[in-house]
C-alpha cells in the first residue's frame, strides 16, 4: 500500500466541517449489551461502505429518519431493531418477520460470571415487539457451547457455533411476549468444567427455529469462596497493591450488575493474578517491583469507587537509574486496555517497536469501552450519564499517568499521546487541556476541533489518516492539518491511499515512535 506523506504541506479542498459520532452509553442490564455508540458507528461504517443506491437507499434514508426519532424519544430497543435493521438491507437481504423476532432476543442473568457449583439461573426476555404474531406458545432448547473463534478482522463471515458441551434441556410453555413475561431457567452446570462457555437458547414454534440468542458466561467451582479470600487478602495488603488483589472481585460484580461486558474481564487470568499478588504479599516481596515486558496493573478510581485496568509494556533495558520516554496509548470505540497489545485491529506491534525504541508504554481502558476520554475544552454533554462516564474516562487517562509517574523513572520532557479512531479523537481532547504534558501527540483516524490546536502549537504532531475511510471521514484529519499548516506547527501528516478505519494504525506505528524519538520538550516540565 503506498503512503502519501505531506510534511508541512497545505491540503486543498479540505472540508471545514466533520460528523462526529455521539458516544451514549447503552442502558445496564444484567447482560450489558454492545453500546449503542458501537451499534451507530458499524451501521453508519456499513451504510458508507456499501452506498445504497435506488431502492435501498430510499429504504434507507426512511429507516434514518425512524432512528433519528427513536434517539430523540430514548428507545434504546427499538434503535437495537433499527440497526439490525438497517444492516440486514445493507447486506442485501429482506428483514422478515423471523429475522425481527430472532434480533429482540436476549438472554440475561444476574451472574455472568458464576459458581458452577451452585444451580445457574437465566431468563430469556426481549428487548422490543417484534411484529410477528403466533397462536401459541414456544419452545426453547438450551445448550452450552464452547466460545467460538473470535472474527478475522475485516471479515463479513459470522463466526461459526462452538461445539456443544452440554445440553441443559427443552423447555415448553415460553411466553409470546417476553418482554412482559421473561421465561425463567435453573440450569445445571455442576459437571462444567471451568472456563468461559457460550450460552444459546434456541426458540422454536412447532419444530419450526425461529431464532437464537447467545450470552458469553465465565464459570468456576469454588467462584465465591475464592472472591471472599482475595477480599481478606487485600483488606490487610499494602495500598500500593490492594487493587491488584481485589480487581477481579470488583469486576466481577460490574459484569454481573451490567456496567461492563464480558469481554472486558478475563476470569480465569485476572483471578490467577491477583492470587499471584496475594502470595507475594504474603511472603513480603513486590511482584512488581523489578518486573519488565507486558504486564497489567491496576488502580481506584476514587470519584467512580471502581478498580481499573491498565496495560504496561516496561522495555527489558528499564532501570531507575535513568529516565525513560512514556507513550500513553488509547484504544478506539469498544476497544480495551488491551488493544493496542494484542493482534486484531492493531496487530500488536506497538509493544515490540517500544521495545526496540526503548519506551514505557501505558494504555488506559478510558473508564468504559465508549468512554470518549472526555469532552476536551468543549462543552460538556447534558445528559448526567453521558458526563459522568465521559468525565471519568478522561479522569483514567490522566490517573494512569499519575500512577506510571509515580510507579518508574519518565522522562518528563518525552512523555506522548497516542490514539485510533475514538482514541485520537480524545488525544486531540486530551492534549489542549493539558498542554504542558505532552512532548507529542498522534492522532490516527480521527477528528477534532480546530479552534482547540491554538493552546498545543508548540507540541509536534504526526497525524494519520486513510483517504477511504468509511468510519471517520478523511476531512476529519484534513481539516485539522490545515490548521496545522496556519499555526506554524511541526507536523507530519501520513494519508494513506485507498486505506480504510483500522488497517493504517499496524503498519504505521513504526513511523509514530520515529517521530516520537526526533521530539521532546526543550522547558523543563512541572512535575
């Protein structure tokens, strides 16, 4: 692929303007379900991709305008039908009555995370009407599946059903309408091996399938003797390494309640961790205290009264005898901590060049997945929800600072911000209001307020962008960089012909670290 860089060049044609996805959480259930930002911003990504024509895009633009009505009413369940909808005609099939009955489906539980050795209720509920109309009542078919393979990024193809595990039953009498009589389950799982299980509760009418819903669970025999020994062993811990031993009681309990997905909890390696720290405790050592590589930490967030993660990646040439560079690195919308280290999206490169550029590395979880890190010098929004978890998104990012400043030796004059997608947008929130921290910034695949740029002139910045992107619009950069231009700013600005959302950020980072090395602040820096 090749890249078009301009360094210090004028952009022509730039828009003036962007569209900048709102980031509203969704409602908490007891199964938390994908944000409603990350339903919007896929449909929106789909619909730019596909350009409707003709008869779809009248279908379309019809449908906008009924998802424009249910935000402005706050029918978050019927925007869930809207954009299942809506990415059911851009596919290029017809939404039947049974595809509309199959996506009101959910499964819920007050224990996502749970003790197999104790009796596991669910209920199967719906989050909207569906249309269809039946004679009688349903029949459901509970099985325990292994997980599936997670998607291939950029692929359109549906993960395939993991093998069964156990089948925990049929059961008649379900309801035909669940929203207002949810069917209840006791499931049997005391012979489950623990581990994490995909739970699928398929309805039929008449031996006829109808649909399916799925919930992610974890399972462990012993689960609340083990969350009630870890509570002991970090009431009497150091404060510098309580969180890390009670990180995953408390979130545990999030994921039940619904504050957080599944996917944001790793169970079975957060659990051995913290027992890992428990025993260090115990024997009066530091696990961390000389540790390198890819490791996670954690920490409490006082104004939210919730433990945090975040991932480090400390080079294997580290010592405190002299002070290393820092990048803070923020994942994009429904992203975690773990992003910007794993393959996927970002292909895991940036742990290994940090290694090879000597850098610490830290990447905040920004609150929750959609959290926004904040609303920058802007307003901030006025729904009491949406402030909060932004407030508090933006108040993580700048506590892991805090902790790393604390935890190891940084150069304060080389600290630097990085972020994709919603994490560039928040690094270019992030950076005009605190102007003074930061050595550099890069902004990949996002968009900010030009008007902002002013309080950061004397900070560098490489920005990256591809032409083709359908998530967030090209101009989003452009504009930006030609403000850039105007304010006499060092820049470096990567486009990336034919390059889409996520596929610029991997092969790019190499270049990011680069322009990280050639830049640091010449003031010294208030600590």
């Amino acid at each position: 692929m090749k890249i078009r860089v301009l360094l210090g060049a004028a952009l022509k044609g730039c828009a003036t303007a962007i569209i900048v996805c709102a980031i509203v959480p969704a409602t908490a259930f007891p199964q938390a379900l994908t944000s409603l930002a990350s339903l919007r911003v896929g449909y929106n990504t789909r619909k730019n991709t596909v350009k409707p024509q003709g008869e779809l895009k009248a279908q379309i633009d019809a449908l906008d305008q009924q998802i424009a009505d249910a935000t402005r009413l706050g029918r978050t369940g019927e925007l869930r039908r809207l954009f299942a909808k809506g990415n059911v005609l851009l596919a290029g099939r017809q939404w039947t009555d049974e595809i509309d009955y199959a996506n009101s489906l959910v499964v819920r539980t007050d224990r996502v995370v749970a003790d197999s050795s104790k009796p596991y209720p669910v209920r199967l509920e719906q989050i909207y009407s569906p249309s269809i109309a039946f004679e009688r009542t349903l029949t459901a078919h509970v099985l325990l599946r292994a997980r599936p393979a997670p998607p291939v990024p950029g692929s359109s193809t549906p993960p395939q059903a993991g093998d069964v595990v156990k089948d925990l039953g049929t059961f008649d009498g379900v309801a035909r309408d669940l929203r207002e009589s949810p069917f209840p389950f006791e499931l049997d799982v005391h012979d489950v091996a623990d581990g994490g299980y995909q739970l699928s509760v398929e309805v039929s009418n008449d031996s006829a399938p109808l649909g399916a819903s799925t919930l992610n669970i974890a399972l462990r025999r012993g689960l609340d003797d083990l969350a009630a020994r870890l509570e002991a062993d970090g009431r009497n811990a150091p404060e510098a390494l309580r969180a890390e031993i009670l990180f995953p009681v408390d979130r545990m309990r999030n994921v039940n309640r619904g504050r957080l997905e599944l996917r944001t909890f790793d169970p079975q390696k957060d659990f051995a961790s913290a027992d890992a720290v428990a025993a260090a405790v115990k024997a009066k050592q530091d696990p961390f205290a000389t540790r390198t590589g890819d490791f996670k930490r954690h920490y409490l967030l006082d104004a939210a009264r919730e433990m945090l993660p975040y991932r480090m990646y400390v080079p294997t040439t580290y010592n405190a005898s002299r002070s290393f560079p820092l990048i803070v690195a923020l994942h994009g919308l429904g992203g975690t901590e773990d992003s910007f280290f794993e393959g996927g999206l970002y292909g895991g490169v940036l742990p290994k060049l940090a290694e090879q550029h000597g850098y610490i590395v830290a990447a905040p979880l920004g609150y929750r997945v959609d959290g926004s890190y904040g609303w920058g010098l802007g307003n901030p929004p006025a729904d009491p929800v949406t402030r909060r978890v932004q407030d508090f998104s933006e108040q993580d990012v700048m506590q892991v600072l805090q902790h790393v400043r604390q935890q190891y030796k940084i150069d304060g004059n080389r600290i630097y911000l990085m972020g994709h997608s919603m994490g560039a947008i928040g690094t270019w929130k992030i950076a005009p209001k605190y102007p003074d921290v930061w050595a550099a910034i890069a902004p990949i695949s996002g968009s900010g307020a030009p008007a902002t740029l002013d309080r950061i002139r004397t900070v560098p910045e490489i920005v990256v962008h591809g032409d083709n992107d359908p998530t967030v619009p090209v101009n989003g950069s452009r504009t930006m960089v030609a403000k850039l231009k105007e304010l006499g700013v060092d820049y470096k600005y990567i486009e990336v012909p034919g390059g889409l959302h996520s596929d610029v950020v991997a092969p790019n980072v190499g270049a990011i670290l680069d322009f990280f090395d050639a830049h640091r602040k010449t003031s010294r820096v208030s600590q």
